[in-house]
DNA sequence: TGTCTCACG
DNA sequence: ACGTACGTGAGACAA
C-alpha cells in the first residue's frame, strides 16, 4: 500500500520559525525553523510511515494569481532575514532525509500539492497534506487528509470530510466560497467587507456557493448585508477565484518520482551534529534501534551482590564518594510499593542490591542514612518515603535529577529519567516503557535484565548530575532547588507518610444519604422526561434536552450539544427537568468522585496517603493525585459536608486551617509597584470593595452587592491576565461593558497596567518569565502568529509571576514551618497543603501556639512591600476548620 | 484513549 | 474578525 504525504515547505517554515524561540547554534546561524521542521519532519515518518512523499515551496515572488489581482498578497510582510536563511538550510534538511523538494516558477506551493493530491487521490492512494493553512481545507476527498498544524509545529490536528463538516458545517469545495466571502487578510484577499466567518458561514448553510449567495442577494437577512453583498459580487467572484488552488499545474514527473529511499541515518547524523540538534539526534539513535528491533543499547557493567558476602567490598565503595542511587519499587505509588532492589554508581562501575540481600546490611542502612555520605537520586521525595516506609530515614541526599529538570523548564512532560538524559546530551538509556512494555502487556523483569535496567539508571544519574547542574548555575536556579525544593520534597515526604485519618463511619452516613437523594433525582427525571435514559451520558442528555424536549441549543461542543452546567442555567426557567439534572450533577459528582471514591483510598491504618507531585505544574505549584485532596468540595454547603470526614488520628487533636488571605492579589500589588492596590492592602481594605469604590468612584456605603461581584470578578481576571472576552463571560456581561471595566481598572490602577505590559514584553524578549524567587517558564508561543496562540501566551505571561510567586511564597512558608515546629519539639503535623493553605493536626496543648506560629511563619515567609495576611480556624473537623 | 463535565485554588 | 479567562485531577462515557 502507497501512502503519500505532501508538504507546504513554506508554511511549515513558517509556523516553526514563529513558534520557537530564536535558537542560535554556536557558529551563528539561527536554526529555530530547520530544528521545528525536522521534528515535524521526524514526528510524521515516525507515524504516518509514508512511502512516497514530497515538499513544495513557493516560487518567485509573482505567479498567475498577480495577473488577475496585483494586491495579491500585498499585505504580506517581509520574510524576516532570520527566517530567509533558514531556508537554504530547510533544503539542506530534506535533502539529508532524501525528500524530494519542489518548486514551480509562476505556481505557488498550493497549487503543486493540490495538483499532486488531485492526482494521487484519484489513484486511489492515501494522501496525507501538511500544512498550517487552512485553505488547503479544499483539497480534502475521500483519499485526502489535511494535518493541520494547530499549536507549533508538531500539535496537529487530523481533517477529512466529516471532520470539516463538524467544524464548519461545509464541503471541502465549499471552502473556497467561504473565503470568497470572508476573504483573507494574510493573502490580501478582500472578500466582502464586514462579512466574517460567522456571516459567512450562516450564509454558505443556506446558498451553497458564492454565486448562489448573490443569485438570491434579496432573501439575505438584513439590508445592509444585501448591500454589502451587491455592492462586492464582483470582489466575492475574484476572492473566490484567487483562493481556489489550481490543480492542473504541468509536472513532469509521477508519483513513482517520489518514493522514499531507504533512509541514510548516517548523513542525517552528521546533518544533526552540524547543526547541533542534541535533542534530535538521540531521537534518530532511537528510532534507528526501534525500525531494527532493538533496543536503545544498554552496555551497563553491573556487577550484582547476590549475598550478604559480597556486600563486603561495598563498604569501601560507601565511602569513597558521591555515589548516584536508584531504587526500584513494585509499583508507581510509594506508599503502596515494596522495594526489588537498589542500583548504586560511582559513575564507571554499578553494583545492584536485591532487596532482601540490602535490608539485611547494616552497611547498606548506615549508608543510606549518613548525611554525610552524599547520595544522588532521580525522585528524592519518593526515594524518602519507600525507605521510610522500610525504617531507614535516607539523608545525605545532595542532588535530586527529577528536580532539577523540572526546574530547568517546568513546561516539560517528559520526565522520566531516560528522557531527561537525552535532553541534555548525555548517552541515552531505554525507557521503561521499552522495558516494561506498556498497558495490558507491561510485565516484571527479573534476573539480569533487571539489573542491568537499574545499573543504566544509576549510572545516568550519575552522569548527567554535573550537567544539570551546571545548567541550573547558568540559569540561576540552584537556589531554589538547593534551599526550596529539595527541602520541600522531604517535607511533603513526611506529610504524604502522616496522612490524614478519615472518620469512616460519618463517610458510609454521607454515602448513604446522598445515595438516596441520587436515587430519588433519578426518578423524577425519568418521569419528566417519560423514558428512563443514562443522565451521565451527555449525549442522551443532549438528546433528551434538545430533540425530545425541544429546548434551544445555545452552546455546542466539537461533538454535540453542550450540556455544561452554565449552559443548563440559562435553561432552567424553560423546564423543571433542568434544575432537576443540574442537582442530580452535582449530587453524582459527590457520591462518585467524593464517596466511592475516597473510600478505595483508605488505607488499613483508616487513612488517605496522598500523593503531593512537586513537577507537574507549569507554574511552580504543587497538585495531588490518588486521590486529589486539593479539590475538596467548600463551595456549596451540601458538597462541603464532606470535610467532615477528615478528622485528626488522634483522639482530643485539632484540626488546624491557616490560608493566605488574597495572596495572588498581594503578589500583584508587589510586582506591579502599584500606588494604589498597596495602599490598599497596606490599609488592610476588603479589596473586591476598595475596587469597586475606585473602579466606580463611589463611597463605601454606596459599594452594592453587584458592585463587588463584578469587582471581584474583574481582580480575578486581572490575574488570570485579562480580556474581554474572559471576563465578559466570567459575569455574563456583552464584551463591550466588560471591556469598559476593564479600562476603568486600568485607569485606577496604573502600576498594574504598566506591569500587564512591561511582563508580556520581557517575555517576548527573553522568551521566558520569572518568579520573584527566579522560577522561570518559557513561553515559546509569545512570537506565534496566530491570534489565538500569541493570546495564551501573553495571558500566560501575566498570570504565572503570579501565580508562581504565590507558590513560591507558601512552599518556602512549609519549609520554614516544618523546621520551626522541629525545634520546638512540637508533636503537631503538618497534612495538607491545598496552594494556599496549609492543613495541620494539633494536640490540644499545642492549639495557641501553634495558631500563633503558623501565622507569623506564613506571614514573614518571604517580606514583599505589602503585608501577607493569614486567616487562621482549628476545629475537630476540616469542615469545622472554617 | 479522547472528550466532556466538574471539583478546587 | 479573530476566539480564551490562569493552574490542576478524576469519573463517566463512547469509541
């Protein structure tokens, strides 16, 4: 089977060009479009395994479209130099991986790809077109697919008919009628003025084509538009005439011109390592291993310490230095898993350690809790806990591989061990995946293939330690991994360990009356709607709702109706049902998510252990997972029963609730230096009124209900990094009010409009932004040149100093607060922490001074020009904690 | 596995 | 005209 994919050169130049920041390789050449090109290039042999395939690039700057439209593409910008001398090296890139590229002096890419993709496609040969322009929509059939390219260059997403009639609601042929009537101001293509994509799209589902539209320009709705239209008929004809990609262009070669060849890894190797792709060239090892069946090449020396005995000649090893530490667990999850066995490198030779060969020596337990023998592991939090959980507390633990790389670039997912070597330049190791096999077939390895797995992993730690911190010198972050996340990771260690005891039987009566109350939502559903039908199924709630009832449909996903909460409000005054439904969400979401499931997660000591995962957010801030215990229902009374269960493990303790008031808002008032929101805080003012009071220009007397709510939402969307848009549906607003308010604030807080605006310039600068304790987040995005991206980016780029700053402050607190209540020799404990709180159980002996404490530890954890001011409940419940 | 929905800060 | 509020995790459904 043949299976053609062809490429807009251009395009996807392009969008890699724009997407990625300015890298430079050592010799001066900017490469940030040939670095985003080859990995699509890699990403889609890789999947798609195409046995033909071609890349086209336009050619010349005039082609047979100018004769019929000068302005054609007469709004372009210059192609900016940096992007211009990539392109030589784009072809160079092709040539290496032996595709054909191909340009036609008058025709513009387009057109070869469309008259290649017409050809195939009648074939009957599977065509796959990748482009980041969307007018390639028309090329689509039977045969011919569209990747489009979504978010940078490798994020794509996949188009055939019906996937365009879903988006659109139009043909493939119909796509050129949508520009002819919307035009295109990227090609300079005018359409009919005031017409977008919604006019047109409402007009193109009634008359199918540009012709047909102007044919019945009387029965359009509304006389302007009629105008509009009869006035532009002939720009419409010529619009739709310049978009339609011309499928005829003369070739003088078939598709048999463009097989593949087998490739040529070696002089894609050396292509690489020219061009310095470190990251890519581990990526054609890989594959090259993978296409011939092997694995990455693992030529660890292990030498494993099958007994006691031979752990005699490790002594010397413990103590000759930095010694790197892997431990294996049976499982992900620490708190459930045993250990199978230790792998140890001294960086050349690694010994494995069977478990039950480990625990017996006294030399192994000594070392692993000497502070003074250093020890550097990948997961230093989980390495505490699974030792922990075997008597052995682990110290000297001097360098932790999963933090530092999350610390290098917190955006990344791609954290195991095997892909942070890769990252950064060192000699790669197979993935546990490869290992272990994935999903239903993943197995447990035994014998030698197990230590030797381990022995590479202990080895790599070893190796890329210097590396990454090296890199972390250069980006100034050892600080903050040094003094925050590191001592952090034992904190949490300790706190997942506690855990937080559950009072069962209050969660069985909750269970049960919720139980009963789902039951009975249940049933007066059925018998409004007549038939009984899966509540929790969207789509038979959709069609129940909209076809059987007959509600109107005011919002629609990519798969049908929406049937979201907001939605389902704005139609509860149409039908009792409605109400009906949104209760029995939310009464579902408390039994399945709150009930049943805490309940699987209850351990035999009667409590929840869950998981604080210090690398996930790309912000700095923690989350929790098995079970989640940062999402815990407060908001509606019903929900907020469930706190209840959370009680102390101890009989006569507390439990303690101290949270940051306004902490994000505080952070805000800091950064920006803004006059006005200090002075606010400085006055300790509640500030969804203050903001009310200055944003309306009215006395505090004078602040209505709706007044704060709307200032609230306002300060919200401040952090989130405001639009109008954003905040007009946050209070239900038209945008053009919302927008109004936002001007209002902007004028009352200047500072702060100067900080929305210098941050998203340094970020467009640097490509990165910063806490304030220099956690950093690079935002590729900020230089895309779609709208939708280049947004993100910037909101991105407003809300993470802030949101990152909160995180930073409330960690360093816990780290601060953990080693107060050591020296006092307090038996208090910290639980819980949920991004601005922190959750605690305390004797009662202990109450006062533990209140005073953590508020004055919370309070002074990292002095800005505002207070921080902590809010501070104990009761014998976390509901009562309020 | 992806999508939708909804819980939290 | 463009088209999203910032950051998460989990359960249910539908392929």
């Amino acid at each position: 089977m043949s299976k053609l994919i062809l490429v807009d050169g251009n395009s996807i130049a392009y969008r890699a060009f724009y997407a990625l920041p300015l890298l430079t390789n050592s010799s001066g050449i900017h490469t940030n479009a040939v670095y985003g090109f080859a990995m699509m290039l890699m990403k889609i042999l890789e999947e798609e395994k195409p046995t033909h395939m071609l890349v086209a690039f336009d050619a010349g700057k005039t082609t047979f479209r100018h004769e019929s439209y000068q302005e054609y593409k007469g709004t372009r910008q210059k192609t900016p130099g940096e992007l211009a001398e990539q392109i030589p090296l784009v072809k160079e890139l092709l040539d290496v991986f032996q595709i054909p590229a191909y340009e036609k002096e008058n025709y513009e890419a387009d057109d070869i790809i469309g008259t290649l993709a017409k050809a195939s496609g009648s074939q009957g040969v599977e065509t796959l077109i990748v482009s980041g322009d969307k007018d390639l929509l028309q090329l689509v059939d039977e045969h011919v697919r569209l990747l489009l390219t979504r978010k940078g260059v490798t994020e794509t997403e996949s188009y055939d008919i019906p996937a365009i009639k879903e988006k659109y609601g139009l043909t493939p042929a119909q796509i050129i009628d949508l520009k002819g009537l919307m035009g295109d101001s990227s090609d300079n293509i005018p359409g009919i003025p005031g017409v977008g994509e919604k006019t047109a799209l409402k007009l193109l589902a009634k008359f199918p084509t540009v012709e047909e539209v102007i044919a019945h320009v009387d029965e359009l709705p509304g006389k302007k538009l009629q105008e509009k239209v009869r006035e532009h008929q002939e720009q419409a004809l010529l619009s739709k005439k310049l978009a339609t990609i011309y499928t005829e262009v003369p070739l003088d070669f078939g598709l048999d011109h463009l097989q593949l060849p087998e490739r040529d890894t070696e002089r894609i190797v050396e292509f690489f390592k020219k061009m310095e792709f470190k990251t890519l060239l581990s990526r054609v090892h890989k594959q090259d291993h993978a296409e011939k069946g092997e694995a990455v090449k693992n030529e660890v020396d292990v030498r494993e310490v099958a007994s006691l005995s031979g752990l005699e000649e490790m002594v010397d090893v413990f103590n000759a230095g930095s010694l790197a530490l892997f431990i294996e667990t049976s499982e992900d999850n620490p708190h459930h898993a045993d250990i199978v066995g230790l792998a140890i490198s001294d960086g050349q030779t690694q010994w494995y350690l069977p478990w039950e060969v480990a625990e017996q020596s006294d030399a192994v337990r000594g070392w692993l809790a000497d502070e003074e023998r250093d020890k550097l592991v990948y997961d230093m939090k989980k390495t505490q806990i699974v030792l922990a959980n075997k008597g052995i507390i682990a110290a000297g633990l001097t360098f932790d591989v999963l933090l530092a790389a999350y610390l290098l670039d917190p955006s990344e997912s791609q954290l195991e061990l095997s892909d942070i070597v890769s990252r950064y330049g060192n000699e790669p190791i197979p993935a546990d995946e490869d290992v272990y096999g994935k999903g239903a077939k993943r197995k447990a390895i035994t014998g030698e293939t197990l230590a030797r797995h381990l022995a590479a992993k202990a080895k790599a730690i070893h190796h890329v330690t210097p590396v990454l911190k090296q890199e972390l010198a250069k980006l100034d972050l050892d600080q903050l991994l040094f003094e925050l996340e590191m001592p952090l990771a034992s904190v949490l260690a300790e706190m997942e360990r506690q855990g937080v005891f559950i009072d069962q039987a209050r969660l069985e009566e909750l269970g049960v009356e919720l139980k009963q109350s789902l039951d009975r939502l249940e049933q007066e559903i059925y018998e409004l709607a007549g038939v009984t039908f899966n509540i929790n199924s969207p789509k038979q709630l959709g069609e129940i709702l909209f076809d059987k009832l007959g509600l109107p449909v005011l919002k629609k996903t990519k798969t049908g109706y929406s049937t979201s909460a907001d939605v389902l409000e704005k139609l509860a005054p149409q039908h009792e049902i409605v109400d009906k439904i949104l209760h029995y969400r939310q009464v579902g979401k408390l039994y399945s998510t709150y009930i049943e499931g805490l309940k699987k997660e209850i351990g035999a000591d009667g409590k929840i252990h869950t998981r604080f995962n210090q690398t996930v957010t790309a912000t700095g801030r923690l989350s929790s997972t098995e079970p989640n215990l940062q999402n815990i229902p407060i908001r509606m009374e019903e929900g907020r029963r469930i706190r209840q269960v959370f009680i102390p493990s101890e009989p006569g303790w507390h439990i303690l609730a101290a949270d940051y008031s306004q902490i994000e808002l505080r952070v805000l008032a800091h950064i920006s230096e803004d006059e006005q929101l200090q002075k606010a805080f400085k006055e300790d003012k509640d500030i969804h009124t203050q903001t009310a009071m200055d944003v309306f220009g009215v006395a505090e007397d004078e602040v209505t209900p709706l007044m704060r709510r709307q200032a609230k939402a306002v300060n919200f969307g401040i952090v989130y990094g405001i639009s109008g848009f954003g905040l007009a549906r946050g209070l239900d607003i038209p945008q053009k009010e919302a927008r109004e308010f936002i001007d209002r604030y902007f004028e009352t807080f200047p500072g702060v409009k100067r900080y929305m605006d210098s941050i998203v310039e340094r970020a467009r600068k640097d490509g990165f932004v910063t806490t304030l304790s220099g956690r950093r987040r690079y935002l590729p995005a900020i230089n895309a040149k779609s709208f939708g991206e280049r947004s993100f980016a910037e909101r991105t780029a407003m809300n993470t100093p802030i949101q990152g700053t909160a995180a930073d402050i409330i960690k360093l607190a816990m780290v601060k607060l953990a080693q107060a209540m050591n020296e006092r020799k307090l038996a208090s404990r910290m639980l819980l922490q949920v991004h601005d709180e922190l959750i605690f159980e305390v004797p009662e002996a202990e109450l006062e001074e533990m209140k005073e404490l953590v508020v004055a530890v919370m309070e002074d954890a990292l002095p800005l020009s505002v207070p921080l001011s902590v809010d501070v409940n104990s009761g014998k419940t976390w509901y009562e904690a309020k």
